[in-house]
C-alpha cells in the first residue's frame, strides 16, 4: 500500500479524512454514546460498561482525546472524561454541510 499524498488534498478533505479515520472503531463509538448518555462526565466506568481490557479503553480514549471530541481532567487519582461540546458541534457541522450536499444524478449506473 503507499503512502497518502495528503498535500494534493485540502484541509476541508483531510479534515473529514482524519476524523472519520477516528469514529470509524465501534469501540470509540460505544465510549462516546456511553459518555453521551451519562450526561454527565465518567470517571473509571469505562471498562464495567464495555468489557474491554483498560489499556484498550486509554488507547480509544487516546485517539478521542487527540481528535478532541472529548476532554479530560484529572481528579486525584481519576481522569474523568466529557464530550467538548464545541468540538461535537463543529464536527456535526461539518459532517452535515458534507453529507447533505447535492447529488446531480445521471442515468448512467
């Protein structure tokens, strides 16, 4: 496989790229509708809820956090984790503006 040429892109196709890359794991899916249905911020409920090992959880919550749909902070000897809700909008934003562009469909397939 080569390698992604992601200079010949914009930033707008990278950017959808690159977190798509991220919410393409079911597991990282399952944290963000677990942490989304708490409403509120989970501290170490992670691995009871999804059965998944704890060095499996960090590693998703890893990449969540560096996408930045979510953050942490630390409370003594627990990170508790929340949804940035200005990151969620702006990537519902984006994703709706690319999803719901228009299709000028041709009778060729």
């Amino acid at each position: 496989m080569g390698i992604t040429k992601t200079e010949i892109y914009t930033e707008e196709q990278n950017r959808i790229a690159s977190t798509l890359k991220v919410l393409g794991h079911p597991a990282r899916i399952s944290i963000l509708q677990y942490i989304i249905n708490q409403q509120s911020c989970i501290c170490n409920d992670l691995v009871d809820e999804l059965g998944l090992a704890q060095a499996t959880i960090s590693q998703h919550l890893k990449e969540l956090k560096n996408l930045g749909i979510i953050k942490g902070t630390i409370e003594g000897k627990s990170v508790c984790y929340c949804i940035d809700l200005e990151v969620w909008n702006n990537l519902k934003s984006e994703l709706n503006l690319f999803f719901n562009q228009n299709i000028k469909m041709n009778k060729c397939c």
